[in-house]
C-alpha cells in the first residue's frame, strides 16, 4: 500500500509523463521533478475547487507531503498565515559556518546517507585581508580541520562538497541548482536568493535542515502572499539592487515578516535573471519567508548560459502545457505595493540597518542633518547580493570613465567575485585587469566583509571615531563589518560604490555632480553600460575548485573529531522536559533592536561554529541591558556584575533556569541557529518577547526551548532582572499538543515577594510541541529514526 506521503493517482501522472521528455542521468538531481509536482497540484486543486493560486502557493502545494491533511479548507484564506504545511523540500544547501552543526546533529540520527540531494559552500571562513591567493591559503591553513570535517562527512554521506574558493553559497546555488518550481532549504539567511530563478528557497537553521536531509516532513506555517506588482523599465543608474532597498524602507525590517514576496507585473520581464536574485537576497532584511519570480525569457537565458538547457526545456513544458510556473490569473494577494520601475531611483540604506532608505538626490542632505561622516573610507562591492557579471560589468564602466578622465580611487576599493566561475569570466573578459589597474584589491570568491571575514587595516576595530563605507551587501548591522561599533554601513548598489569611491564625499551624486579634476577641469559620470550575460558566455575556471558532479555516499569513512579539538566537538542531546511547569529567573531584560548578530556574534567567533561549548562564550555580548544602558553587563541576584554569558554559565552551574526578556523582532538577521543553541546550552528555558524574526523563532522551537510573546506589549515594562516567571499552564498545553487557543499565562514573582499573572501568546504546532517533550527536534527525529 503507497503511504499517505507517496499516494498519488497514477493514470493522471503517466499522462503528465508522457509531455516531458526524459532528463539525462547527469541533469537528475538539478532538475525539479515537474510530473509529481503537477499531480500534488492537481490534489490540491481538487481540494479547493480550482481556486486561482499564486505561483508562490503553486510551488509550496506542490511539494505537500499529503494535500488532504494540511490543506483543510477549499477557502485559501483559511490556509495562509494560519495552516501549518508540512513540505518535502527537493535539495538543501549549507555554508561551511552553519553546515558544521547541522552535520554533528545528522550524525546523531545514524542514517548513512542524506534523503535529498545537498551541498556544502566554504564560503564563509575565509577572512578578506590583502586579495585573493594570501588570504585563502591563510584560510586554509587556519581552518583546516573543520575543512578535513566537512570534506569527511561529505564523502561518507554523498553531499556535495564546494571547498575553499570556489564561490559563495548563493551564486553557486543560482548557477548550478536553482530551478523554477524547485523548493529548497539552505542553512543562511540569504537563501531566497535562488528566487530569482523561479525557486521557493527557504532559510532556516540547522536543525530544520536535517528534516530534508532524513526525509521528515519539513514543517511550515503557511505564508500569506504580498504581491509586489513592477511597472516600467529601468534605465540610466537605476539597478535592481533599488528595487529592494526601496521595498525595504517601505515595509520596514519587519513588514515581511510571515510573507512570501510574489513579485509580478510587466516590468518583470525588463529584468535580468540576476538582478532577480538581487532582489530575492534581500528580501531577508524585511524578514519575509523568501521572494520569487514567475518563469522569464530571461531565466531560459540564465540557464542556457550556466550549461542546463535540459531544465529550460523541461520549464517551458511545465509553463507552457501546464502553467505551472505562473500565478493564475484571478490569483489574490493578502497585500499588494507597486512599484514603478520608470520612476525608481538610486537608494542607500543605513546605518546599522537595511531600512533606513534614502534616495540618492536626498542623501547628502540628510548626512548632513544627520550628522553622518562627510568622508567615505572605503567602498566594497560584489558578495552574494551584487557579485554577477551584470553588476561588474556595470561598474567596470565607471572605472574605465573615471580612468580615462585620469581619475584614481581616493578610498580603499575592494572586489569581491561570487564564485570561480564569474571571477575567470571577468578575468578573461578583462574586468579583473580593470579593477585592479585601478586600485582595487580582489578578494577571494568568499563572503569576506559582507559578514564580518574582515581584517580591515587602515581603521582599528576600538576606534572611537565614527567612519562610513559604502557597500553593495545587504546587511549593515552594528559592527558586523569590521567588529567597529563605529562604523557606518550604507547599503547600495555597486554603481554608486563605485562612483562614491572616486570622490569620497557623502554629498556626492553621480547622478547630477561632477568632480573636480587636477587640470581644473570637471568630470561627470555617464549612466553606467553592462551586459547581462557574456557575450563569449561563462570561463568554467580553474577545476580544483569544483566538486564531483554525482558524489556517492561512502560508509567506509571516518568522520573524527579530537576530544582536545577547540573548533569541533561531538553533541551532548539536550535533556527531555520534566514534564511540570517551568519557573525561571529573568536573567536579562534586553533594549531595542537584538539580531542573532547581538545573539550570536560573526567575525572571529565562526571559527567555534562546530564547537558549542565553545561559541556559548559569545552569547548575547551584544545585547543592551534595559536598565542600566549597558552592553554585554547583566546583574546577579545580589547585585554582583558579569558578563552575560558569565552569568548565564553561572546559573547553569547553580541549577538556576534563566529566560531572556526583549522587544520586537527578536532574532532579526542571519539564519544563526547558535543564537538558539547556545542559550539552550547555557541553562535558558524561555525567550519571552513583543515579536520574533521567524527563523530565529523556528531555531528556538527546535532547540526545545520556549519561545512565548506577550499578549499585552506593556507588560514587558512590568519585568525586570531577576524576576521569577513561572508557566501556570504549561502541562494542559502540551497535553493538548498546543491547540490550547494559543496562550499561556506566566506568574510574575518580583523580588519583593509581590506577584501578578500576564498573559503570553505561543504558536506551537503539535510537531513542535513533541520537540519540545523530547529536549529538540533531533533527539525526537533521531527517536522516531531508531525506532523504524
């Protein structure tokens, strides 16, 4: 009998079959399995009475474990927002950072191989200093050992393994395995990225990566649709990359949040297929679930450019025979934003967040107002978000005008290629030759300063004075560059880093100023001139920094880790719950904007990513304590004062439960499950908060911790530190395995002895609640694995 997973009507799939010619053996794994996906989608039509869909439902329904258990309804508004999917993602992709603790906790499961097709991107230990060849031999040898971890675990479980230099997760991922229809799982934030080819690609943690990886059904509250309807065309300085630094003053960091961004509209089709992706990579800095794009001319051409014209042709049936790549037309948004192409101008975020967006006519006005450095002192380009040959070509233009004027950089200028390939087509096409004639330092093809990899030299880290850099990234959190608090992060495009680079002045418009030249003369800029795709199509590169097509798992080897390691260490399962209430102290009450960054600090600490013990030592040193203003200060009950995590180990050695109390948007930024990990590790057992970031919730959830919101937002200034909460109906929630209406009341005891009861929201599905009975969602996958 086929299992409730796997039952499908199969007169109607040979049908579908019969339209789509065979994928040769090599193109298996990279192409969607469009006949399946078309007859979970024929069950889910039948279920809602062919209801018009959005092509974001398409592809999510499309992947429904079983249609009759999560699609309830034959009305979508019942669905979205409210409905928890449980999904069979085709692929998922991981960093090196994250992938190493996703794999300790897969090894624990005991399972030889992985359930879906994965890949490892060792993108993010490679720290930028002085160019490409110094520092990723640096990187190497200082990262050896997790290196040697991942290659192991890679061979003995047959996941894909990207080393050292071969490019940065996102842009591999765009040009070898992002697909139309596709739905995948990636352990960084960035993940949507892929949307620009059409995907449902997902950002999550670790722990939610290892359901796909055993094949548990991926869990997945489902998403409302906010459309984003494009007009127009754009033209002169105007990117894609405006696009969404213009969406994300809008909707702020977090309006997207519970959301998929559908975007559609005739302007759609005047964009690349990497300016797609731009846009889909950012749409993590307004916390929505991911971004996507219905199927283009433009995508055909990507994919015949990156060497998959089988999956163009098999997109086209599916478009074309079926419509599936498409929304349906009478498709309904929750929400709708429009935006005019025509009318769009340059855009720069920041600081210290991607929101905060500013026109390009207004900005120097408002540095002024503001109060914001005059001087730029650096300007970056490239990274995940802004690294395609579109991008380079485009600002290898201005480089040439400005050379040609005899014009040099008067900051440090530094170019980081997305991957080997798009770094040997630069180089053969001679942007390389460009950049560098002119100043630029070329960096590795890694993630480098976009996330902190960097060894910045002309501006110390404890440096008290306030500097600005103009960036092409898409995250500009406080010091997550170069570990300078100080440090400004104005997020744009690289045409307007590159022009900003030649005049250094914060009130500087290439658009509309001219820059005064040495012969008294004065230089303006013209429109930047780029080309999607390269004319003699894409340099493969040097093969030492490709993979093997097709690894097969090989039980054989040994996956070791030292004992006396400090960069890796072998997972202790977190203890079940007890079964009664919990009752905690509040060790902290955190002010503002907390990001798994102030959670979870990047820059030297990645190097611990695979030693939990270890990385603990970073936990919350970010964070602003409430009552006294400070940073990484928290209070024992006698008034003694440490450091957060010194307290926190403190209490845990005591036997002393501790809960976290903050604002809104808890958790916002990197997909960094250490941010749930390490206060797991250190004795916390509730983050109570006005709102979470939603991947950051999902870690929580995962980790068996209990993430609870307040009912009444006022009732966060009623808790101080030291506070006991205690849970009044803990045990009657999860004996009805979370439908409890949603709430749970908290006893307040102030150290004085005086008492109150709040109430605080939860939304635990019956999954998440068994993570939480079990001590987390691997202890309970690893449980039900043994079991079979």
């Amino acid at each position: 009998m086929l299992s409730a997973c796997s039952r499908i009507n199969l007169k109607r799939t040979l049908a579908t079959q019969t339209r789509f010619p065979s994928v040769p053996s090599g193109f298996k794994s990279k192409v969607p399995p469009y006949s399946k996906l078309l007859e979970k989608l024929g069950q889910v039509k039948e279920i809602t009475n062919n209801a018009p869909l959005t092509l974001s439902e398409k592809v999510l329904y499309s992947h429904l474990c079983d249609p009759q258990e999560s699609i309830v309804s034959s009305n979508l508004e019942d669905i979205r927002g409210l409905q928890y999917l449980k999904l069979n993602p085709d692929r998922v992709a991981m960093q090196d950072a994250s992938a190493q603790m996703a794999l300790l906790q897969f090894m624990t499961t005991g399972l030889s191989q992985t359930a879906v097709p994965a890949s490892i991107h060792c993108d993010h230990l490679i720290v930028g200093k002085r160019g490409e060849s110094e520092d990723l031999m640096s990187a190497m040898s200082t990262n050896k050992e997790v290196f040697d971890f991942l290659r192991s675990c890679c061979q003995k479980y047959g996941i894909q393994f990207w080393g050292p230099g071969s490019g940065i997760i996102h842009q591999i991922v765009l040009e070898n395995f992002s697909a139309p229809g596709l739905m995948m799982l990636g352990t960084d934030s960035h993940t949507p990225n892929a949307g620009g080819l059409g995907a449902i690609a997902i950002g999550v943690g670790g722990a939610d990566a290892v359901d796909a990886l055993t094949g548990t059904p991926w869990e997945l509250k489902a998403p409302k649709i906010l459309g984003v309807k494009l007009t127009g065309h754009l033209s002169g300085w105007s990117s894609p990359k405006d696009v969404i630094t213009k969406l994300a003053g809008i909707l702020t960091v977090r309006g997207g949040t519970g959301y998929i961004l559908e975007y559609f509209g005739e302007g759609v089709s005047s964009l690349s297929c990497t300016g797609m992706a731009t846009i889909c990579n950012m749409g993590a800095e307004i916390g929505a679930t991911t971004s996507t794009f219905p199927y283009q001319k433009a995508h055909k051409l990507y994919l015949e450019a990156t060497g998959r014209s089988v999956l163009a042709e098999q997109a086209d049936i599916a478009l074309n025979q079926f419509g599936f790549l498409r929304a349906d037309e009478g498709a309904q948004y929750d929400k709708v934003i429009e935006i005019n192409l025509s009318e769009l101008e340059p855009h720069v975020n920041g600081p210290f967040t991607p929101d905060l967006s500013t026109p390009i006519s207004r900005f120097g006005e408002r540095t002024l107002k503001e109060d914001w450095p005059r001087k730029i002192s650096a300007g970056l380009i490239g990274s995940c978000t802004n690294s395609s040959y579109q991008d380079m070509t485009r600002a290898a233009d201005l480089v040439r005008q400005a050379s040609q004027a005899g014009l040099k950089p008067r900051i440090p200028f530094f170019v980081t290629p997305g991957s080997e390939q798009i770094r040997a087509t630069l180089e053969r096409d001679g942007l390389i030759k460009t950049f560098t004639d002119n100043g630029a330092v070329v960096l590795a093809n890694a993630c480098g300063p976009c996330i902190g990899q960097w060894d910045r030299q002309d501006i110390p880290k404890t440096s008290k004075e306030t500097n600005s850099i103009f960036s092409s990234f898409n995250r500009n959190f406080r010091a997550r560059n170069d570990g300078n608090r100080n440090t400004m992060n104005f997020l744009t495009s690289p045409e307007i880093v590159t022009a900003m680079i030649y005049s250094s002045n914060a009130q500087f418009n290439p658009i509309t100023d001219s820059i005064k030249l040495d012969n008294g003369k004065n230089f303006k800029f013209n429109p930047p001139v780029g080309q999607d795709l390269p004319r003699a199509g894409f340099e493969h590169g040097r093969t030492e920094f490709y993979p093997a097509a097709d690894p097969q798992p090989q039980p054989d080897v040994k996956v070791e880790v030292s004992p006396d390691s400090d960069r890796l260490q072998i997972l202790e399962p977190f203890k079940p719950w007890s079964g009664k209430e919990l009752k905690t102290n509040v060790l902290l009450k955190v002010e503002g904007k907390c990001t798994t960054d102030h959670i979870s600090a990047a820059g030297v600490w990645l190097k611990y990513k695979g030693h939990l013990e270890n990385i603990s030592y970073n936990t919350l040193i970010g964070a602003q304590n409430k009552e006294t203003g400070e940073v990484n200060k928290a209070y024992d009950l006698d008034g003694s004062v440490y450091d957060i995590p010194g307290l926190m180990m403190k209490w845990k050695s005591q036997g002393r439960p501790w809960t976290v109390v903050a604002e809104h948007n808890y958790g916002e930024g990197s997909a960094r499950e250490h941010a749930a990990l390490s206060p797991r590790f250190l004795g916390g057992q509730i983050i109570l908060v006005k709102s979470f970031a939603r991947i950051h919730e999902t870690n929580l959830k995962k980790q068996g911790m209990l993430p609870l919101t307040f009912a009444n937002e006022q009732d966060y200034e009623k808790i101080g530190s030291g506070d006991i909460l205690e849970t009044l109906n803990l045990v009657d929630m999860v004996a009805k395995k979370g439908d409890n209406g949603g709430e749970l009341d908290v006893k307040v005891t102030k150290p004085s002895g005086k008492s109150f009861v709040i109430k605080t929201k939860h939304n635990m599905s019956k999954d998440q609640i068994e993570f939480f009975k079990e001590g987390s969602a691997i202890n309970y996958i690893g449980n039900v694995s043994r079991n079979q």
